[in-house]
C-alpha cells in the first residue's frame, strides 16, 4: 500500500469520526421518533456556525463548542414543540413529516445565509503544522476529530447500555406501545432523545469546522452519507451507524484519485445500493 493511499485513508477516517456522530444523531431520531429528518444535516451546520460565533469573540474553540451544543440542542427541542409534537398528536404520515422536515431545513440553511453570509469562513486558530508519521502527513486538526469522536462514543455507549434512561430509550425503539404499558416515561425519553441527538450533530459540525472550511451548504452535502449510514448500519442502530460511516468516510476519500472529488456523495449511494441487494435490511440488526 502505497503513502498517497494511507494519506486518503487517515483523512477518510476523520470524516468517518464526523459523519459517525451525526449519522447516530440520525439513527436515534428515527429509531425512537420514526423521523426521517431531512434537516439533520442543517442542524450540524448550525452547530458549526453557532461555534464560530463564540469563537469570533475569543473564546476557546472548546468553550466555543460547548455553547454551540446547547444552542443545536435549544433549536433542536424547538422544532419538537412547535412540529413535530404536533404531528405525533394528527398522526402525519411519513411522508408529511419528510416534506415538513425538507422545509425545515430550507429554513435553517436561508437563515445561516442571512445572518452569517454564503461565504466561506474559519474559526480563529493557531496554524498549527502536520504531524509526519513514517510519510503520512497527519493535521493535528484531524487527531483531534478522531479522539474526540471516540470520547463522544463512548460516552453515549455507556449511557445507553447503563442508564435507566438508556434502557428506556431502547425499550421505546423496539416496541412505543408496550414502553407505554410498561409505565415508561415517553415524553422524557423524547426530551433525552433530541438532548443526545443534538449533542452528537453538534459536536460531529464543530468538528467538521476544524477541517474544512465552514459553509452554509455543508451539512445538506453530508446529508446523502448521513442517511446512508443509517441505513448501511440498520436503522436504529447507533452502532451500525457508526461502523458504516467509517466505511464510507474511507471509501469516499479512497476513490478520489480513480472518481474526483465531485463524486463523492454518489460513491455513498453507490455502497448503499450494493450493500442493499445483499443485505436489505442492512450490515446489522436494526433497532438498539
């Protein structure tokens, strides 16, 4: 294997990291919620800009960070009260609530164009050199993305394998009516729903912000991967999600040389589509 390859490698594994936390922001609302929302991919651009705001007025990108959280995470529970309770109680169907979240994220993108602009910006960062690891050009940047990814997942791990609100989470997505009987707390499942969703697509925008340039269209052009993920990964599983975007991270980058950069996102499809005719349900069970 030759360095141009690893090179590609590396950098498909640190948008692997990114796509791997929105996509599991992506899984969990449609396993629990049974929303295919079309605005996933806008929320982690609002994540994005909300981290560069706090950081244009000198705050520590880190800082930063935690504060966009809680601003996708506010936006997030918004767009609950005001849609998406709201078509649980009418019963939409499925393709009422795609359309509405279609408009939703037309919304959010027009609305960061309006306040920010369409031009592309950066945080304010110390430049910092690439690690030289045996020939691979490694940006500190992007080792960042991958440990924080990992922390991320791990900490999402233990909650929902050793929580009570885990165990809820779970028992809702495999079956709503029976959590219902059982006495468990739908709404507040609901709430932590939106809270972990918004945390991951949050976090996966800020640091997709640390290496590359920050855009109001990023998060609709990783929207195609996102879903893909999901459903490589079976749907509803956060863990299928997280293997498949690491293998669609990879394989984008890998292809480059051989496809160009500009399609990218049709190698996404192209892995789903293969993956599907032999699997239709997915690489692994789905549901948590």
């Amino acid at each position: 294997m030759d360095i141009q390859t690893i090179q590609l490698i590396v950098n498909g594994i640190a948008v692997g990291s990114i796509i791997a936390l929105a996509a599991v922001g992506l899984t969990l609302t449609y396993g629990i919620l049974r929303l295919s929302n079309f605005a996933h991919g806008d929320f982690l651009t609002l994540g994005a800009y909300l981290t560069l705001l706090v950081n244009t007025f000198g705050v520590n990108i880190w800082l930063s960070m935690i504060v966009a959280v809680v601003g996708t995470v506010g936006a997030m529970l918004l767009s609950e009260k005001l849609l998406w309770s709201r078509m649980r109680s009418i019963r939409a169907n499925s393709t009422t609530l795609i359309i509405i979240s279609i408009g939703l994220a037309l919304f959010l993108r027009n609305g960061i164009i309006l306040i920010w602009g369409g031009r592309n910006q950066n945080y304010n960062l110390p430049i910092t050199p690439a690690l030289d690891i045996f020939g691979v050009k490694v940006p500190q940047n992007q080792l960042v993305v991958l440990a924080l990814a990992v922390l991320s997942i791990g900490v999402l791990h233990y909650l929902l394998q050793n929580t009570k609100i885990g165990k809820a989470m779970r028992a809702v997505a495999d079956d709503l009516d029976l959590a219902k009987v059982s006495g468990i707390d739908v709404e507040q499942v609901i709430f932590w729903t939106w809270l972990i969703a918004g945390t991951v697509t949050s976090l996966g925008g800020s640091m997709y912000g640390l290496i590359t340039a920050v855009r109001p269209n990023m998060g609709w052009f990783l929207i195609l991967p996102l879903f893909a993920s999901v459903i490589l990964g079976g749907i509803g599983n956060p863990y299928g999600a997280i293997a498949a975007a690491f293998i669609i991270g990879i394989v984008q980058e890998v292809s480059t040389p051989f496809l160009g950069s500009q399609y990218k996102q049709g190698v996404a499809l192209l892995i789903m589509i293969l993956v599907l005719l032999i699997r239709p349900k997915g690489l692994f069970k789905g549901t948590m």
